[in-house]
C-alpha cells in the first residue's frame, strides 16, 4: 500500500453519458447540457468513453459527438477516446490517425483498448505508443478490464513500467476494479515518474484519491456537482468529504454490479430523477436495469442533494492571550 496523500488538490476527469430518446435515438441536446454541466462544476468532461457507448457507436457517430464537443469547448479543456475496435489496419496507425484528429479539435486523446493490441507483448506495445507520441503531443493511455467489453487489457506491472519511459503518455486510466493493482501502479509511478497521473476508474473503490489517484470515472457522470464538492473537501482537509464520499460509492455498488455495462442504464435513470435529462433509456443495444433500481437511486440522489446544501465549515479561532 502507498503512502496516504491527503488534502490536496484533485484532476477529476468525467466521462459523459450519451443518452438516448424512447425511439432509439440519441438525445444529443441532453448531451450536450450533461458536457456543459461537467466544465460548470470544475471536471473535464470526456467523450467518446465506454459511459458513452463508444463501443456501440459507428465512426461516423463518434466523429459527429467529437465535432460538437470542439464547437461547445471554446478552449476549454476535454479528452476524448480514440476508439478503433472497428477499424481495420495497423493498430498504431489508426490510433495516429485517431489520436490526431482530437488533438486536432482541440481535446486530449485517450486510446481506447482493442483486440489489436490486447495480444502484443510488452515491446510491441511500448512501440505503438511510441508511433502514437510522435503524432501528438500528449495523450492518455487506459486499461479496461474485461468486465466492461471483451477486448479490454489491464497491462503488466513491468508493461506500465515501460509505457512510462514514453514521453508524450502523460497518464493512464486503471479500469481494473482491483485496488491491489492500482495501488502497484502508483507504488511504480511514484519512484519512475512521480508526475505521470494515475487516473483511478475503479468505480467500486473512488476512495483511491486518499493513496494518490486521480481519477476518470463513469461513476461521476451520476452527479458531477457531488463529485466536485467531494473533491474540493477532500483539497481542503474538510472531513465531511468523507461522508460525500460513502454516498457516493454507495451509488457505485449499486449501479456497477453484475453485468457491469449496465451501469450506464443506472446513469440514464439517476439523471432523469434528477431532471438532467428527459430519458431514462439506454442505447437500443445496451444493458438494461429494472425499474425496481428507481426505488433504491431516489433515496440516493435526495441524500446527495441534501449534503449539496451543507454550509461551509466554520473558520477556526485562534485564541488570543
């Protein structure tokens, strides 16, 4: 286990829901209110992720919802996923090409897993990296495990050891679900690379801020204010982040249980109660919950709400002789 890191500021990144109309269409204006109200909180939004259906998107889809995330960023800051899963070609080549076209718009690329590179070993795929650095700037890796989609890869310890001898990669998503793992990753960057960010996606363990994690979760997309307080309690010292954070991981229980992609169903249906969006549905091909869930998300959401209204501490007095 790392050492504690407390009390200091936080890079939280947000994956964003695409949600979807009754006829199967997606709700593109509740899209783009959910990106909008991830930068007013103070979290970058991410696009293109597994909570927005990346992978049962079409590339025209994916280019479309990249293309109107740069029209709303006006220079501010978002990542997007270069997801290649459908493509056909060398791995390193489409993610260039992928990995260019955001940067292009104005976002970060984070490269998506796919079966092309689950099989390289460690060599191989330090090289496609490498070919991905010389394309641009900077960029971010992910592990996804395989509970999310078939194709995902955690790497090897000695396999992230080597990605960061890769100038460009400048951080990583852990989507493991595995606290021992994540907690190898930071031990790792802490004594090659102290600044290469960790970002945790274990929406089962969103503690893992308190070891030195970032963080780039689905979980967050639920309630992005919860998030942001949580986050600016945490830089504080303000105890209380700590209650915000066990109703919130709370709601990561529930929603990321078995089959896990149907969180993003629980995601559509927490927003809706919270009047964010019109549609509780989810992608026409996507996992569902039953309503019943909507019994268990209320009581949730109304808490969260009711510690959004918490007045700020009371400053504290210095005696005076």
């Amino acid at each position: 286990m790392p050492p504690l890191r407390l009390q200091r500021p936080l890079d939280g990144i947000s994956a964003v829901l695409l949600p979807y109309h009754p006829d199967g269409r997606p709700d593109l204006s509740g899209w783009a209110s959910l990106v909008e109200s991830t930068w007013a909180a103070g979290l970058t939004p991410a696009v293109n992720m597994d909570t927005g259906y990346a992978n049962l998107l079409t590339a025209e889809e994916r280019a479309h919802l990249l293309e109107l995330t740069r029209q709303l960023a006006h220079g501010r800051r978002f990542v997007a996923g270069a997801f290649i899963q459908d493509e056909v070609g060398e791995p390193a080549e489409l993610y260039c090409r992928a990995a260019t076209a955001i940067q292009a718009a104005g976002g970060t690329p984070i490269l998506f897993p796919c079966s092309g590179v689950k099989s390289l070993d460690r060599d191989a795929l330090v090289g496609v990296f490498r070919e991905v650095g010389r394309a641009v700037p900077e960029f971010l890796g992910f592990e996804l495990g395989e509970m999310f989609v078939s194709f995902g890869r955690i790497w090897e310890t000695e396999t992230f050891r080597a990605l960061l001898d890769v100038p460009q990669l400048i951080g990583a998503k852990h989507s493991s679900l595995s606290r021992e793992l994540e907690w190898a990753r930071l031990e790792v960057r802490d004594s090659a690379r102290p600044e290469f960010r960790v970002y945790t996606g274990n929406d089962l363990a969103i503690d893992l801020i308190q070891w030195g994690s970032d963080y780039l979760l689905g979980l967050s997309a639920f309630h992005v204010e919860a998030f942001a307080l949580r986050d600016r309690w945490f830089a504080a010292g303000d105890e209380r982040w700590r209650t915000l954070n066990d109703w919130l991981q709370y709601l990561g229980m529930l929603a990321f249980r078995d089959p896990v992609p149907a969180y993003k169903h629980n995601c559509a249906q927490f927003l809706q109660l919270r009047g964010r969006i019109e549609s509780a549905e989810p992608h026409p091909q996507g996992a569902r919950r039953p309503d019943t869930d909507l019994l268990l998300l209320d009581p949730i959401r109304r808490q969260l709400d009711q510690l959004l209204t918490l007045p700020p501490p009371e400053p504290a007095v210095v005696p005076t002789n």
